[in-house]
C-alpha cells in the first residue's frame, strides 16, 4: 500500500478528529447524530495513522509531497 497523504492532510484529519470528540463528551452532540461523527473521526484518525486514504485511490489524487 502505496501513502498518498501529506503531513498537513495528517495533521487537519487528526485535528478535525479532536475536534468532533470534545464536542461528543462536553455532549455538544449526542443521539444518532453523534454516533456517524465518532465513526468518521475513528476514520480520518485511522487514516492519518497509516498514511493512506481509499477515497483519494480512485481519483489519483495524493497530497504527498513528490520525492526526487
């Protein structure tokens, strides 16, 4: 598995992550909208972990920067 994810892609993914987490437990959200948001920030963190988007596969794209 080939990373296509910058640093600043990394950290701006973690960052929205936080941000939806202290919004569930200062209960900001809650009910059903709350449980797709906690899924989508357990996502962009997985994501940030491994360096790798699936949804970024299809289109090329990479916010990696080129090595020469």
């Amino acid at each position: 598995m080939k990373t296509n994810m910058g640093t600043t892609d990394k950290v701006i993914r973690i960052l929205v992550a936080i941000v939806i987490i202290l919004l569930y437990f200062t209960q900001q959200i809650s009910g059903a909208f709350a449980i797709p948001l906690l899924i989508l920030a357990g996502i962009l963190i997985l994501t940030s972990l491994i360096s790798f988007c699936p949804l970024y596969l299809p289109f090329g794209m990479s916010t990696r920067k080129k090595e020469k």
